[in-house]
C-alpha cells in the first residue's frame, strides 16, 4: 500500500501536449479572426514593421506547430518555433511591462506566458510521449 502512495508513474506527455496545443491553436486562429486585437494591430502596437506579415506567419506557425503537437508528430520540432515565439512575445511585451510597472506586475501578466514556455521546455526534452504519433512509427520502426 505505502509504495502505490509514493511509486511514480510513466510521464504523461499527453496532458502537457494536449495544452499547449489547444491554447497555441486557439491564438493562431485569433491572429486571423480578430486581427485588431490579437493580429495585425497588436503587433503595429508593439511597433513592428510589416505587422501583417508578421501576424500572419506567427498564426500559420502556430496552428500548424498546435495541430502537430496535438496529434504527437514531431513534438520536439515543433516546440522550437513555438519557444522562439514566446522568447519575442517576452521580449516585446513582457520585459517593459517589468521597467515600466515593477516586477508584481510582470510575474501577474507573465504567469499564464511563464507555464507554457514551461511545458514547451518539457515537450522539447521528453518529446511526444506514449500516446502519439511519434511512438507508433518509433514501434513500426522497431519491428521492420
């Protein structure tokens, strides 16, 4: 009894995976639907050059980085683009808002931002998991 208490199970990537790409696939699509707030307009907010250029391709990365990571393809690959997105997003947004408020502020609005670059991290080293796409051709590859 007291070892099914404290044994550990096998990572279930499943839970991080299926997070990240939900959330990931939910802005891809914003940056198209509302492009005001969450696309174009943000990033002219930001002061980027060509801000629909650039909404459009951060969008089409992240739904397609989201749909692959949902499915388990190519997990630690597509962690990558989605890191590189969230190391500009704090960058851009996140470190002014520590100069210009204090750090209170920051560690409020960078919460939700700080817990998926975490499960990105974790995606990246342990890669999809047991309940993916990449672990049925890792065993058809083990069998041929």
């Amino acid at each position: 009894m007291k070892n099914n208490i404290i044994k550990t199970k096998p990572l279930p990537l499943v839970i991080p995976r299926v997070i990240v790409g939900l959330i990931f696939l939910s802005e891809g699509i914003q940056k198209f639907i509302t492009p005001e707030t969450v696309g174009s307009g943000r990033f002219a907010k930001i002061g980027f050059q060509h801000p629909e250029f650039w909404a459009s391709t951060v969008g089409i990365t992240e739904i397609a980085c989201a749909i692959l990571l949902l499915i388990g393809l190519l997990s630690r690959l597509m962690s990558v683009p989605l890191l590189v997105i969230m190391a500009v997003a704090f960058i851009a947004t996140k470190i002014p808002i520590l100069t210009e408020k204090g750090f209170w502020s920051f560690a409020h609005e960078y919460r939700t931002d700080f817990a998926l670059t975490l499960l990105l991290i974790m995606l990246f080293y342990y890669g999809s998991g047991n309940y993916s796409i990449d672990k049925y051709i890792t065993k058809c590859g083990e069998r041929a």
